[in-house]
C-alpha cells in the first residue's frame, strides 16, 4: 500500500533553486533527479515567519504528556511554535490548552514552568481566569465597566486539543483533520511501542527542557530518517560499542505517511518468532496480545524505530541489552523530542521519555539512565548531531553560500536492498539509508510555505 | 587560612582535596580525575523548574539534565580521546572557578562538601558562556583515600543552552 500513491494531494516537490531543480516525485523509483533545498530556509527571518503562519498556526502541535498533570489543576506552559500556552487539568479533569496571555492588556498570565492552581491572576490589573479559561474575576467590574459586561467574552482563548496514547497535541486550526486522522497510518507503529501495556503509558521523569543554536529543521530532517550520518556523526558510539542490537546484522525500511511524516526502522535481519528486545519476557505475551499480527511482524526483533510526527515532533524508540550501567536490567527507550523555532536559528526543545505505565521502577530506570546517555542535554550522541547543525547555521548566512549552494537530498533514489518483512500501511521503501524521508519532509514543508 | 580559621586537619584535607580535582578537570586530565571517583560515583544534573512559590524548589523532583557514572564517564572520555568526537574539537577554552568551599564531617569516613562554582567556556559559533552553580558533593575516604561518591550541580540557570551544560561541574 503506498500513502504516496493514494493521496491525490500529495507533496510535489518544488523548484528551489536555479540550477539545481529538485525531482518532480520526491519518492525513489520515479525521475530521479537533484532535489535541493534553498539554504535561507534554514536561515532567514522572513522564512521563519512563514513557516510559523504556513505550518505552526495548522499543524496538530505536541505539548505534553497527561502524566504531567495527573491531578485537577495541574499545569505545565508550553510553546505552539511562537505562542505561548497554559495545558492545564481543570476541576473536571479535562485537558484545556489556552493562550497564555491576559485578555485585557495581554500579560503573561502564568510565569511558571509548572505548578497547580484553580485560577491564574494577572499581574497587571488582576483579571482572574479559572484553569479552564474562563474569566471568573475583574476588579470592581460593576463599579468600572457596568452591568452589561460580559465576562463570557473574555475568555482564555482555548485550542482543540486531543490525546494519543497519553500525548497531548493542539491546534488553533479549527480547518485541521482530527488528531487520528493527521496521524494517520503512523498511528500504526507508533502503537507497536505506545500500546504495548494495557496500563497506558507514563512520563515517569516528566520532561527536561534546553535551548540551542541550530534551525529547528535539521533536527526533524535528522530524526525523520537520516541513516546515513550514523556511522560517521556517531562513529565514537559504534567504536565504544554502544550502540548494541544496531552494530548487527540488521535490514531496514523508510515509510512515508500523508501529512508530511514518516518513520525509519531496523530489526535484526531474518527474525522469526514474535521477540521484544528490551521488554521484560513475562511480558511478551500480553504485547503480542495487544498488537495486531501485522504489527507484531512490524516489531518483532526491533533494533531501532523512529521518526518524526510533522512537523516538530520526533520520536525514537531503542531497546538495549544489558542497561547503561553494569547490572541494569535490559530496558527498551522511548524518547519523544519537541524542537520549537523561537527564531531561525534558535531552537527551544523539551524531551520526555515514555514508558509503558505499570512497569517496574527499575525498568524505567534504566531506560532513563539510556535516555540521558544516548539522546540526553549532554549526551555526546546528541552533541555530535548538534555540533554539526550549528555549524550549518554558521555557514548558511553566507551570502555565496546561502544563494549558491543548495542543501541536497539526493541519496540512495533507486536504493532498495531489503524486502519489506511485514504488511504495514504507509509508503514503505526498503531501505535502511536513503534521504527519502527527508525528501518527504521537505516537500511537504515547501508545499505549505509555498502555497 | 583566611576564612577558614578552625578546620581540622582532616577536614583542611577535604577542601585541598575538592580544588586538586577541580584542577584535573581543567586541565583535562580525565585519566586521573576518574581514579578520584568510587565505583559507586554518580553525577547528576537536576533540572530547573520553576514554580510560582519562591518557598518550592525550583529544581524537578524527577528529571534529570545530566545523569553519569564511572562507566558513562569513561565511555565519554574514551570518546573524547578518540578522533571522532566532532563536537569537542576544536576543543572549547573552559575553566572552573571554586568558592566558598564549605565541607562538613558526616561521620568518620565521609564529608558534605559545598561550593559555589563559576564555569567559563567558549568556542565559537557558540556565545561565551559563564555559568554559575551551587555544586554539592559526598566524599568519602576509601582505604585510606578520599574519593569522590555523588556530584549534584544545581545550575543557577532557568532555561540552559546547550552550551552552558556541555562540561562537567
Ligand atoms: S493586563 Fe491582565 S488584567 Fe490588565
Ligand atoms: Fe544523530
């Protein structure tokens, strides 16, 4: 089955740059051509203010996970690409996500990162909104702005906001398909390690937040399925033998999906029976009883999965023998990642790890302790991917290299070595090192800024 | 010393020790450092978190912006040593800057150790950075040696950038 074949709306790639055109089909096996991305994409202001109208202001936006504000006025405040939100928990239990900014003068409401309050009181005059975004309090309202005030009209203006598996996205489109259907078939593999427990799924650390430099795009084009920097970029991981189950033998797919996202994964080559790597094996049959027949040949012998949900979300999905520290049990990694532009070259970011909720303490332990090693603020693995985004940033105001030199995606077009060893949906291509992914993710971005 | 007029010898000891492996670190003698640590050493990073309260900690109770062990730590120097650590080379000019050392005796064998820590990087395209933070320490003596136990840096810093947690505290 191919998403790409289907969608009769697909991204078409566009002609970015003067000499070098980009392909008309962003997909391998059709025209193979040059496919260029402009570089003041990930360099210039008036760029960046485009994306934020063209794809922030539309996008389904990750914010958190409901295992941060497990109790009735719990909150934490986020970002939906330049706006800044208050995702709260309000008396009832609901999940609200609603600008955080005062509706008289336009303060920001709510200054902390996270906390619990049935109401949030402005700084500037006191205006009082309820953690469901209604304004419940003016001071001397009467007195000052008559009977006929409607306090109704001045609410906390609230996004649609839906949860997947405990994730909590928004939106402020009210046009936008519903959370399930953005998603899509990605729901699909996403499942294989967010359904794996009928308990749910947990953030039991909650989420640690950093800034960089770097354009929020590189992150997405790396995670969206860049298997070609890993041998290089992380060659210090191959040679310490960190990298585990991957440093085998192993065979790969890159799956594109509507909506401009996409997934790359690898398991150990030739596996037969249904293995969970990483998972505790008294819970092997309850993940087998819980994904479909297809999903579990999707995931049986799983070495790596991950991807990006369009378009500032990344997942990553690894199990590892044996733990971090000798003695830690054998633990598989979750991680979701958030890059939000707060300029071109500024990116804000917060990370979660993800873990089916009733697993042991210990369990969780090690794939945090995993976490932090591999994909952690300081992780060297991660420092080595931002050593090289940064330095692109340092380039890409160049004026002769900005105008003339072109990011290219041109890898592996008619590279297919594996044969796709599950029935999924999505367009699924088998390989395992192609920048196929990043062709999807960039035509679909230069759609929405073109159109 | 000036200060400082009634530590014991023992406890004198202790504040020599906590700038002699400061030092190693700034002189990127990781070799050495890591036979100052015990097995059973960790690092942590608790990450800020701010809260309405000023009585809260503004520091999560759970989420962690660094977390090592002697084993992580070696495998970050082995790294470091190799040629294929790409964001370390060139290589950042850094310094740490130790004060108000402040140690109290735990019971025979251990000690509190506190400081306040000034850390100062730089390497272009990244801003210089200089970081403040409170850095508490276990030591302990093993065989007869002090060794360094647990490591918990608390960052004066509410929303770090990548380049101002890069180094070890
Ligand atoms: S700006 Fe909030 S009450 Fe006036
Ligand atoms: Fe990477």
């Amino acid at each position: 089955m191919t998403a790409a074949e289907s969608d009769p709306d697909r991204p078409r790639a566009r002609t970015g740059e003067r000499d070098r055109p980009m392909s008309d089909a962003p997909t391998p096996g059709a025209v193979p051509g040059s496919f260029a991305v402009p570089r003041r994409y990930f360099a210039g202001k008036a760029e960046w203010e485009r994306e934020i109208e063209s794809i922030f202001r539309h996008s389904w936006l990750f914010l958190a996970h409901e295992s941060e504000i497990p109790e009735p006025g719990d909150y934490v405040t986020r970002l939906m690409g330049t706006d800044q939100v208050i995702v709260s928990r309000s008396e009832s239990g609901q999940v609200q996500v609603m600008l955080n900014s005062c509706t008289h003068r336009g303060t920001l409401l709510c200054k902390a990162d996270v906390g619990n309050a049935s109401h949030f009181r402005c700084g500037y005059h006191g205006w009082t909104f309820a953690n469901d975004g209604k304004l419940t309090g003016v001071p001397r309202h009467r007195e000052l702005y008559g009977r006929d005030f409607d306090k109704a009209a001045f609410g906390l203006r609230t996004a649609r906001s839906d949860i997947f598996h405990g994730l909590i996205f928004a939106t402020f489109d009210a046009d936008q398909v519903e959370l399930r259907e953005y998603l899509g078939d990605l729901a699909f593999y996403l499942e294989c390690f967010l359904g794996v427990s009928a308990a749910g799924t947990d953030a039991p650390y909650g989420a640690f937040r950093f800034n960089h430099q770097g354009n929020w795009k590189l992150e997405a084009d790396n995670f969206s399925g860049d298997g070609y920097h890993l041998r290089h970029a992380h060659r210090a991981g191959f040679d310490l033998g960190l990298m585990g189950t991957q440093a085998g033998t192993t065979e790969g797919v890159c799956i594109q999906f509507e909506h401009g996202h996409t997934l790359r994964a690898q398991r150990t080559a030739g596996t037969s029976e249904a293995v969970f790597p990483g998972y505790p094996e008294d819970r092997w049959p309850e993940i087998q009883a819980r994904l479909s027949p297809d999903q579990v040949d999707m995931f049986s012998g799983s070495t790596v999965v991950h991807g990006i949900v369009f378009p500032n979300l990344a997942f990553i999905h690894t199990p590892r023998a044996g733990g971090f520290d000798p003695g830690d049990p054998d633990a598989a990694m979750v991680q979701f990642r958030l890059f939000n532009p707060v300029g071109p070259d500024h990116t804000d970011e917060l990370c979660w790890l993800v873990t089916p909720a009733d697993y042991a303490p210990e369990w969780k332990e090690s794939a945090f302790k995993t976490m932090q090693r591999q994909h952690g603020a300081t992780a060297f693995f991660e420092s080595d991917d931002m050593e090289n985004f940064r330095r692109m940033l340092q380039v890409n105001t160049g004026a002769e290299t900005r105008d003339r030199i072109p990011a290219n995606f041109d890898l592996a077009h008619d590279h297919a070595p594996y044969e796709p060893w599950f029935d999924g949906p999505g367009n699924v291509v088998g390989t395992d090192i192609s920048e196929v992914n990043q062709r999807w993710f960039y035509a679909r971005y230069l759609d929405l800024m073109e159109d | 010393m000036f200060g400082m007029p009634d530590l014991s010898p023992e406890d004198r000891a202790v504040v020599d020790f906590a700038y002699r492996e400061t030092h190693l670190l700034n002189a990127d003698r990781f070799a050495e450092w890591i036979t100052l640590l015990t097995d059973d050493f960790e690092y942590r990073v608790p990450h800020p978190e701010l809260r309405d309260d000023p009585r809260s900690s503004p520091y999560s109770a759970t989420s962690l912006l660094s977390w090592e062990s002697v084993h992580s730590l070696r495998v970050r120097f082995d790294r470091l040593a190799s040629e294929f650590a790409w964001a370390d080379r060139p290589p950042a000019f850094h310094r740490r800057h130790l004060t108000a050392v402040r140690v109290e005796r735990r019971d025979d064998a251990s000690w509190s150790v506190a400081c306040d820590e000034l850390v100062a990087r730089s390497r272009t395209p990244e801003p210089p950075q200089l970081v403040s933070a409170l850095r508490e320490d276990l030591v302990r003596l093993v065989d007869g040696e002090l060794r360094l136990a647990r490591r918990t840096v608390f960052l004066d810093v509410d929303r770090p950038d990548l380049a101002q947690i890069a180094l070890l505290f």
